[in-house]
C-alpha cells in the first residue's frame, strides 16, 4: 500500500462505473460530498471515473474513491 501523502497534497474523486444499484448509491455519496466542497471551499471538486485515471494521476494525486470492487477499478486493485 501507498504511503498517505501530505494532508494538503492534490487529490481527485474517482467514479465509478458498474452495477446499477451501488453505482446508483456511489453517485449520490459523491454528488452529497461534491455538494459539501462546493459549499465550504466555494471550488468544484476533481472528479474522474476510475477507467480516466492516469499513472500521472495515481502518482501525484491521493484518490478519492467511490463505490465497491465490483464497480471500481482502483478499489478491485487495492484489495488483495
């Protein structure tokens, strides 16, 4: 596993694609969070689906991620 990267370091919101019913429920998670950023940190929120997620990205960004193995890349890659 990655070490966390500093607490003010980039990051981005990964997307998820998949199943209806969890991607259905990972939106609206991120669409709730995205909310909240807009409305404390008056900016809009980086956001990619995990298929648009580069080695540039993983390298100099922490992800941020949304939904479950079965739908998300980067979540399916992280477990053993």
């Amino acid at each position: 596993m990655m070490p966390l990267r500093d607490r003010f370091s980039a990051f981005v919101a990964l997307a998820s694609l998949g199943t209806p019913r969890v991607t259905a429920w990972a939106e609206a998670n991120l669409q709730r969070f995205a909310d909240e950023w807009r409305r404390h940190y008056h900016g809009y929120l980086p956001v990619k689906n995990d298929t648009e997620v580069t080695d540039e990205d993983v390298q100099r960004c922490n992800l941020i991620l949304f939904g479950d193995p079965g739908n998300n890349l980067w979540i399916s890659r992280m477990l053993p």
